[in-house]
C-alpha cells in the first residue's frame, strides 16, 4: 500500500458572493492505483474542489479558503522506490509533505495536473508535440528529459504517430488525449479530471477511458475524476466519493460498497446511477433473479447476470414478486415511450385522421456550410414535422452545432434554404425569429449578456413588459436558481449555467426550442426535470431539435434522430427504425448502453432491440402480464 500522493484536511471554499461554503469541511486523501470517482449534486462545490488542489482557488481564481491541501513531495518519494523492500515503504511513510498555499500554480503542478472538459481552452501550440513539450519547457527541464518525457506521454495516450499533425486537424477525442499527454509530461503523479469526456461522442470516451485505466492499472499515477457519465467512469474507477447539496462529504467507499447499499441515499442527492444498474433494479422488480451480489454496475456485468436468470413464471409473480408495481409505473409514465411523447393530434397517421400530411415545422433544402475551404456541412436536405422532438448524434466535428445554429437562424449559411413553417428564415427579422425559435448554445457562456442571473432573465423579456418581474421569479423558481438570482452568471456552476441559458431561450414562449448539448453538466435531478421541462413542452405542442453525446438520453426521450457523418444526413427517421438499422454502428457512434448490454443476451432474444428504461419497463410489464393470463 503505497502513501497518498495527495491529503485534504477540512477544506472550506466560499465564493466572495456566496453565503456558505462549497466544499465544507471535507477531508480524503488519494494515493497511487486510486481512480477516485467524486459525485455530488450541480453546485455541491465538484469544481471548486478540484481547483483548491493544485491552488488555482484561491491563487489565480478569488475565494475565501479554510483547511489544507498537502501534495507528497514526489522527490521523496521517487528516491524510495529505488531503495526496495521494507527500508523503501519506510521512506515513503516519511516523505515530506508541502502545503499547496504554500506552492505557487505552477510548483504545484508539478504534484498535481488538471485536465477540464474543454481541451481546446488548454491547447496554446500549434504542433502535438510541442503542446505537450510546453509544461516541460517552462519548468526549464533539460532537452533530453523533455523530449524523453513528451516521447513517453504521447506515447501512452496512443498520440505519438501524431506528433507532427496541429492539434486543429485532431478530434475532439483526440484533442482531449492530448491535454492528458500534457498533464503526464510535467511528472505529476496525480491527475485531477473535471468532466473530461462531456463534449465528447461515445467512441471517444471509450478511448479516454482505456488511456486512462491503464495508468490506474500501472499504479503509477493516482486520479480524482469529476463524470456525470458513470457508464465508463465505472469501468476505471477504485473508489466513489459522494458530496451533499450542502457540500459536506457523506460517503466514501468502493463503487459496489456505494451503490450498492446507499442506493437511496444517493437517489435523495439526485446523483446520476449507471444505466446497466438501474436496468437490473426494473428487472429484479419485475420478479427475475439476478443473483444475491448487489446490482451489476456495468453492462457487461448485466448482460452476464441476464445470461443465467430464468424470466419469472405465474407462480412465481403469484407468491409476491410484485409485477403490478411495474405495470402500474409503465403504464403511468405517459410521456416515456417515444411514441407517447405525441399529442394525439400529431400522433395520428394521415390515414387514421383523414388529413393530409402534416407541413413541416423546418424544412430543409440543400444547406451547405464552409469554413475556409473546408466544407463542414452539406449538402443537407430534411424535414422535421410539428410536435416532434429530433435528437441530431454524430461524432465531434460532424457537423451537429452548425447544423443547429442554421436550423434557428444564429447563423446563416451560404447556400441553401431552411423554412419555418414554410417562411425562409432568412427574409424574417431577428425579432420575429427569436420569438418563434429559442436557441441554447453549447456553450452556456457564450450567451451571457448581463451582471446578474436575474438581469439576464429580464433582458430576454425586454424592456416595457408589465410582468416582466413576475415571469423572471417564475423562471428563477423554476430552474433552481432563485438562491443565485444576484450572482453573476459567469460564477455559477456549469449546471446552474446550462439551466440559466435554457430559462432564457423559453422566456418569449418560442414554439421551436433548439439546444446544442441540453443535460451537459447537470446531475441527475437537474436532468430528470430538464427533460420532464421538455416534455411537458412538447406536450403543449413544441417541436424540439437537440444535439446531444448522450445516447441513453436519445432513447428516453426522443421520437425522431438524425444521424450525422461528415457534415452529411447518414440517417434520419423514428428512434427505433434507426437504432435498429444499424445506422449507428455504421457511424462509429455504437448503440446506447441499455441497449449495447441487451444485444449480447443470447437465453433472452425478445429483449434485445430494447432501448430505454420506459421501454423496458413496458416489455416486462407486459410479459408479467401475459404470464398471469396464460397461467389462470
């Protein structure tokens, strides 16, 4: 057991416009082979946290700090690993420990290097291997360490082949592998990763997650990871530590000690659970057995358990494995199956109403979008029907942000045509467009205008309107964000940010809503009512278009998807049909987890093609059902 490489002793963090602190008084430590997963609900103080740790907060980001942050004096401890045996865990127990205060950012990044969710805010070269080599050069290393520690970094995160391509030609995966090869090359034995795999498409989380599990393996490194995707998070990780709402930490543990027996605590926390346990949570409900060991964490793990289980017979429902609780919860949950998402008027087939075809809410005909020289879009031509909610995949450059921007006019293309209920968007005034469709961008930052939440709420009302405080206090309410009303937008988290911006786009009533990444950055219960907040939308009659990495989110919600590839429509038709067709493996996208875990069920062939949760649900539900009848 090696020493930690890092110890926090009751650190308190408070904003200077804040009220309390977060964190509050939390203690841990992190050694060597720790892949250390920290959850805890949007605006516990993640973030904040792990900026205290190599002294960003409060040294170049202002804040009122208590508590220590203590960093093992990696000289020390690499002297010992040479010396064996007992003599070297002696001196590893004894090495020297330096207080972060004490250290200015860029000593301490030595001990400690951080990785944040936007690469491209971290890249300042133009070549990969002088990105990685620029750490290095300014801690005035030797040529020959330098050049041998960019060799070793780029490397291990399979980039070394890459060395002499701009960072502007590589993927976004690409882009965020490379931001890690830099953080390994100033010999920091601790990575700090706050969401680094948000705004990437699941191909190329998996890649980061395999880079990153194998320095966890080595033993060589130590991490703490910030995730909302627990789905590969949970592949690495040793260890979950869980913060409350208030920022306090409340537990810290195994993965399978966590959620295996806090499942409800971290329920009330609103904190977001792997996909393959809540699938074995409905299947055991539903009276199957999938073992006395606590619910399988991954979807291989499920897909395992699932190949052994016996789906349950009427005796077994009758002696009280109560499959009336999950009929009653899929037959309940209306607005689940993407299908029931519909009013009944856009619902109904031409042949059923006795009406023609619904016009197109968007039309779209031969949109083509070029940067430079290089096309990036097009040439596109698609209609998206009224009352639908259209999720837009595809990998990172494919094309989704620009199409989204053309679609609510942000950004007008150069060639083509897109209709708005049959008016080109290009001939209406911005006025006129903004009340019909709102927009959120990807990046919440990107639309801030004013001083304080609330005033960005009331400018998007304008000027002169009777109700304009009472909407905002509606609005504010509404998103969880009445407590920050005062704050500026740019010191909320990123959860509270993606809330603000969404608040703001649904102030004029557009009957249109088009996001770029809706549930990035937010926990669980943020998410749960964003995507209710969209659903009831669209029950009132909105048509939704949203780009999104979230597969799962795709299957839950959505009635339509759109694939991208290239810049050009690979697929485009009901969730279902396209998941089916194959059109995502095709695109390097691979299925959703859900159903990625159900396709390898071979004893069970009627549940693969399942893709949701809601859908599952209905499957087992109905089978319960049919069961009784043929039995009675």
């Amino acid at each position: 057991m090696t020493s930690p490489l890092l110890r926090v002793e009751r650190l308190s963090v408070t904003h200077f416009d804040a009220a309390a602190p977060r964190p509050d008084g939390v203690s841990f430590s992190i050694s060597r082979g720790e892949a250390v997963l920290l959850l805890g609900p949007s605006g516990c103080g993640k973030s904040t946290l792990a900026r205290a740790l190599n002294g960003l907060i409060p040294q170049s980001l202002g804040a009122d700090v208590t508590g220590r942050v203590l960093l093992a004096d990696g000289a020390d401890e690499s002297k010992a690993e040479g010396t064996g045996g007992a003599r070297a865990e002696g001196a590893r127990a004894g090495a020297d420990w330096r207080d972060v205060a004490e250290l200015g950012v860029a000593a301490a990044s030595q001990y400690v290097a951080m990785v944040f969710q936007d690469a491209d805010a971290q890249i300042v070269t133009g070549q990969v291997f002088d990105e990685v080599a620029f750490g290095p050069e300014n801690l005035r290393l030797p040529v020959q360490e330098i050049e041998t520690r960019v060799e070793a970094s780029l490397a291990q995160l399979g980039l070394w082949s890459r060395r002499e391509d701009s960072p502007d030609v590589l993927s976004g995966g690409g882009r965020q592998r490379l931001a890690i090869a830099s953080a390994l090359a100033m010999g920091s034995r601790l990575l700090v990763l706050d969401e680094p795999t948000a705004n990437l498409d699941q191909a190329a989380k998996h890649a980061i997650y395999l880079a990153l599990g194998e320095l966890v393996r080595a033993g060589t490194h130590g991490l703490l990871l910030i995730e909302h995707d627990l789905d590969e998070a949970l592949t690495i990780a040793t260890r979950v530590i869980v913060l409350d709402s208030d920022g306090r930490l409340v537990l810290d543990g195994p993965p399978r000690e966590i959620f295996g027996q806090h499942s409800d605590r971290l329920r009330e926390l609103g904190v977001w659970f792997p996909v393959a346990h809540e699938a074995a949570a409905v299947f055991t409900e539903a009276g199957w057995d999938l073992g006395a060991a606590p619910l399988p964490l991954l979807g291989t793990e499920l897909a395992r358990r699932l190949e052994h289980a016996a789906s349950p017979t009427a005796t077994d429902l009758r002696i009280g494995l109560r499959p009336t609780s999950v009929t009653t919860r899929a037959e309940s949950t209306t607005d689940t199956p993407a299908t029931q998402h519909l009013s009944p008027k856009s619902a109904a087939s031409p042949e059923q109403s006795g009406t023609q075809p619904a016009s197109p809410r968007l039309d779209v005909r031969e949109l083509t979008v070029t940067r430079g020289r290089t096309q990036v879009l097009g040439p596109v031509a698609l209609s998206i029907q009224p009352g639908t909610i259209t999720a837009v995949v595809g990998h990172n450059g494919a094309g989704k942000s620009t199409l989204l921007q053309a679609l609510a006019g942000v950004r007008r293309a150069p060639r083509g045509t897109v209709l708005l209920d049959g008016q080109d968007i290009s001939r209406m005034r911005a006025g006129e467009l903004r009340a019909r469709v709102g927009y959120v961008f990807q990046n919440p930052e990107h639309q801030f205008l004013t001083h304080t939440v609330r005033d960005e709420l009331a400018f998007e009302i304008g000027r002169g309107a009777a109700d304009a405080r009472s909407r905002v206090d509606e609005m504010l309410e509404r998103f969880g964000l009445a407590e920050h009303a005062d704050r500026h937008p740019f010191l909320l988290s990123g959860g509270q940010k993606r809330r603000l911006t969404v608040a703001a786009a649904l102030l004029d009533g557009a009957d249109v809503l088009v996001l770029d990444e809706p549930t990035f950055g937010q926990d669980k219960a943020r998410a749960d009512e964003l995507v209710s907040l969209l659903r009831e939308l669209h029950r009132d009659g909105a048509t939704l278009v949203l780009a999104t990495h979230d597969l799962q989110l795709v299957t839950e919600l959505a009635t339509h998807l759109l694939v991208l590839e290239g810049g050009v429509v690979a697929a485009h038709g009901e969730v279902g049909d396209v998941v089916s067709s194959g059109a995502l493996e095709a695109a390097g996208l691979g299925l959703p987890p859900l159903a990625r875990a159900l396709a390898d069920v071979r004893s069970h062939p009627g549940l693969r093609g399942i893709t949701s949760i809601s859908r599952l649900e209905a499957e087992l539900a109905r089978q319960s059902s049919a069961n009784l009848r043929g039995a009675s």
